[in-house]
C-alpha cells in the first residue's frame, strides 16, 4: 500500500539543531492534523521564558528558530533551556544547550 507523501503518522517534536547552539536554535515539528500547539521554551527550573507558538497550525513539518532571548527580547543564560510541545494529548520536551 502506497501512501501519500503528506501522510503524517503522529505529533513529533524532533531533534533541535545545532545543539549547542549559539546564537540560534531550529526548532523542528511535525503536525498530523490541524490543531493547537503551544511550543514554549522554558529555563531549568520550568518557569516560562518565551512562547514560540501559541495557535492553530497545519498539517506538515515545520520548523521554528529561535534566538535565546526571552519574551522581553532579554537574551537568556548560558546552559540547558527546556523547550516543550503540546497538542492534543502530545506533550514532550527536548534539551537545548546555549553555549556563548
């Protein structure tokens, strides 16, 4: 059975690169359906630093960057930020690394 290049399986939050990175991060996701997805990146202590998206999006792989400032336009701290996906009843986190 052949299936269609657009068919996408499941929700995934994949592997963030380069990592470490310095000055920027890509961020890549992939969306089955159309849905709400929130991608928040958070510091090592799970408070919020930034929402990268918060809102409808399409079925596909995407991607986001992201700069390592908060959502003040502050950059953040050398180290590990937190970055998390969820939609639906998806939710994961992945590791990030500021090296400067």
């Amino acid at each position: 059975m052949l299936l269609s290049k657009y068919f996408l399986a499941a929700f995934a939050l994949e592997s963030l690169y380069p990592n470490p990175f310095n000055p920027t991060v890509v961020v890549p996701f992939t969306v089955p359906a159309i849905s709400e997805i929130r991608l928040t990146v958070h510091d090592i202590l799970g408070r919020e630093v930034i929402k990268l998206i918060d809102g409808k999006s399409e079925v596909g792989r995407h991607k986001v960057v992201w700069n390592g400032t908060d959502s003040n336009g502050i950059p953040v701290s050398s180290g590990v930020s937190l970055i998390n996906m969820k939609a639906s009843d998806y939710s994961t986190t992945r590791k990030a690394v500021l090296m400067k």
